[in-house]
C-alpha cells in the first residue's frame, strides 16, 4: 500500500472556523471577529459567532470522528480564549474547553494534534501593530508556554503556525483577511515575527515536556505561464514555497528577504531551532505570468485547462506529488505531515436525506494516491488530515464554500455526514486490515 507502519489518517479544523461561542467564558476578541464584524470584509457580512458551534457540541463532533476511524484530530487553539488580551494572566476557562476537548479525544483513541496559531490574534496585540512588532513573537512564545503548561501531557503534536504566509499576504499585504491590511511588500516584517515566535515558541514548548513539534506550511507549485514567465515563477515560488521553509530549514532567508532591518543576525538561530516534522498544506498550483505592472514580480493568472472545485481551484493531483518531490530534492526533511488537504463543492442535502459528494472522493482518491506514490519513493510522510470535517467558516467566503466530510445545516446546527465521510472511513479501515495481514 506504500504507506509506513503507524501511518495517522486525520481530519483537520481551526478555532475561528467552527468553535462559534465568540463571547463566552471570558474570550476576547481576535482580528477575526473584528474583521468579519465590518461591513463589507466577509461575503454576505458572515461572521464566526456562531460557526458550528463546536465550543458546545464538540462531543458529537468528536462521536463523528470515532465513527470515522480517524487516529489523529487537527484543531486550533484560540489565543484570545487563553489570553484574553494577548499577554498576561491565563483564562482558565478558556484552557478548560481545550482541556475537555483533549480529554474526550483521548478517551476515543485519537491524537490530539493542536495548532496554536490558525489566524485568530487577539485584536488588542493588533491594535499595538501585529505582526508587523516584534514584540508579538515574544507574546506568542509566553501564550504556546501556557497552553503546553496545561496540555503538553496529552497532546500528541504540536503546530506552531498555520500557513504564515497567507497572514503575511491575505492578512497585511493584500487586505483580503484579517487585519486586512495592504502594505504590500512592506508587510515583510511580518514574515519574519511570525518565524520567530515560531522559534521561540518551539524552545517554550520543549521546556514544557511538549511532545512531537513543528509548523505547517503554505505550498502551491509556481508554473510559469511561458517560458518567459520563468523569472516570475521563481519569484512567487521564492515568496510562497521558500520564504518560510528556508530559514527553518536551511537557516537562512532566500534573497528576497534582502538585507532586512529587523532580522538581526541571532534570530536565524532561534528560527532554525530543530524541528520534529514539516506540515504540509496542498491545495492547488499557482500559474505566473510577468508582471507588467505594480510592486509585485509576478502576476498570478488562471489555470483553465483543469477541472475546478468550488472555490473555482483548479484539480491537480500531479501538482501534489511534484510538490512532495521538490520540498524532498530541496531539504534535509523531517517527517512529513499532510496537515490539509480538501476542497469545496456546493453540497446539498439531496431528498432522500443524503449528501453526493462524489467530486470530494475522487479529490481525495486522486491527491492520496499521489501521496501514496510520493511514500513509495522513500519520501517520509506519516500522516495525512482531511480538511475538513465539518462545513466552516470558509474566511473571507463565509459560510458558502464547503468542505466538510460532513454536511452542516447552519439553521439547525444539524450534522449529516456526506459520501466522502463513508468513504473515508472505509479507506480508513482498510488500510488498517492490510496493516494487520502483513
Ligand atoms: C487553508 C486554511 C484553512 C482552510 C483551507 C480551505 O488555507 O489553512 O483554514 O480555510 O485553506
């Protein structure tokens, strides 16, 4: 099957996205819910309120889990829970929750696998500048130190960041998330904070017992449109797939970092600290063309040749083992985690009550097969999550994308699991049969 012994199938979700249940037990707010409070930011003014209210039914949601056979649950951890503010004391009903949600994970055999940044930052650190200070590493540090002071006896992996350089470029140089932002390349500063309290946040973890660490990245395969375009792929490959592996991995910025100001010549040790895995986010390649105008050295350009989910990306399992291959050609790599991998399709409940997702399952057939074939060249993969579990907060598209393996009915809060969902857990448990024959 070209999978390894102890292989971890997974489903995958984040704080702001499902968790709902925005003002209680003490939370602050998050850029999020500031974001989607103003008018005009999210599609139809969505907001995470009320999400799926998983900070109240997280037992059923994790009933689904067990029904799916699944070894290993991706969640976040909301800062502003913990840290109301964003420094000082600990909300312990805020860690309580996470403390629950640990405890009814283990007792159904499944991993909890905890990301401590998924994109909620706590409005008051924004309103002192972001990620744009350097003070907020240092505070995202002291925040991971807390929730592994409660949890690191129970949580089986640890994930620093979530795809940093969608904050980088969505949250502060494009504007289209949360802070919503538009300093185009002078949101720079930006990647480097968020690798640093990645780094310091590793060092607090580990002085807190914490087990299996690291971060998930962000990757899409730059295609240049023409031969021509080639300089501009190389650049938005620079931006997107090195900027945040290369220090981590190499300890050192590729040369688009220039000779930044605010990287003083001690952080790249911290950034560079040992890491025990690399999340791996797929979802679909980039195409570039060469600019013709704006700050940018590239422009992104549609890829038409392709079938496409619903958020109009374009299917290309190829692109996901040429991903695996390139990020294992480049680097020493630790143990590989596919941390997400999913799409959207407009699913309906049909009249016979079910969900036909079959486009889900043939994505997911396709992209782990090609992981599979990935792990037959010796690539060192252990685990792969489905993102997601439940239809969410899909950011700046609300409530209108859906990826979920099950089906929610935002009126009712009504779980129904989709196709996908039988089919995953039957991929699941075979897999598992052909472990134990051999
Ligand atoms: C990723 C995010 C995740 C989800 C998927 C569709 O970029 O990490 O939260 O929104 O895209």
């Amino acid at each position: 099957m070209g999978l390894p012994e102890g292989f971890r199938w997974g489903v995958a979700t984040a704080a702001y996205q499902v968790e709902g249940a925005a003002d209680e037990d003490g939370r602050g707010p998050s850029t999020w819910d500031t974001f989607s409070r103003t008018p005009g930011r999210v599609r139809d003014g969505h907001t995470g309120d009320v999400a799926c209210d998983h900070y109240h039914r997280w037992p059923e949601d994790v009933a689904l889990m067990a029904g799916l056979g699944v070894d290993s649950y991706r969640f976040s951890i909301a800062w502003p829970r913990v840290q109301p503010s964003g420094s000082g004391p600990v909300n312990t009903r805020g860690l309580d929750f996470y403390d629950r949600l640990v405890d009814g994970l283990l007792a159904e055999g499944i991993a909890p696998a905890a990301t401590l940044y998924h994109w909620d930052l706590p409005q008051p650190l924004e309103d002192a500048g972001g990620w744009m200070e350097r003070d907020t590493a240092y505070r995202f540090a002291e925040f991971s130190y807390l929730a592994a002071e409660r949890l690191a006896d129970r949580v089986e992996m640890w994930i620093t960041l979530n795809e940093p350089v969608v904050v980088m470029a969505y949250g502060y140089a494009f504007g289209v998330y949360a802070p919503g932002r538009t300093l185009m390349l002078d949101a720079l500063p930006t990647a480097h904070h968020q690798l640093l309290g990645h780094g310091l946040a590793v060092h607090a973890l580990r002085s807190r017992n914490a087990r299996t660490i690291g971060l998930t990245n962000h990757y899409s395969p730059a295609w240049a449109a023409t031969p021509g375009d080639q300089p501009a792929a190389d650049a938005f490959d620079a931006f997107m797939n090195r900027l945040f592996t290369d220090p981590v991995l190499l300890g050192r910025y590729p040369a688009i970092m220039g000779d930044a100001p605010f990287v003083r010549p001690e952080d790249l040790a911290v950034i560079g600290a040992p890491i025990d895995f690399l999340g791996v986010n797929y979802y679909q390649p980039t195409r570039l063309t060469t600019p013709s105008e704006g700050p940018l050295p590239f422009d992104i350009t549609d890829i038409t040749e392709y079938p496409t989910t619903g958020m109009g990306w374009p299917i290309v399992p190829d692109a996901f083992l040429s991903l695996l291959r390139t990020l294992d050609s480049r680097y020493d790599l630790p143990p590989l985690y596919i941390t997400e991998n999913g799409c959207s399709f407009p699913d309906e409940i049909g009249p016979d009550g079910a969900v036909d997702d079959s486009s889900r399952i043939d994505f997911l057939d396709a992209h782990i097969k090609a992981m599979r074939t990935a792990t037959e060249e010796g690539i060192d993969i252990r685990g792969y999550y489905a993102w997601s579990l439940l239809d969410n907060f899909e950011w700046a598209e609300g409530y209108h994308p859906r990826f979920g393996l099950v089906h929610v009915d935002y009126e009712t809060q009504k779980r129904t699991p989709k196709k996908s969902y039988t089919w995953y857990r039957d991929l699941i448990a075979s897999t598992r049969e052909h472990a134990k024959s051999h």
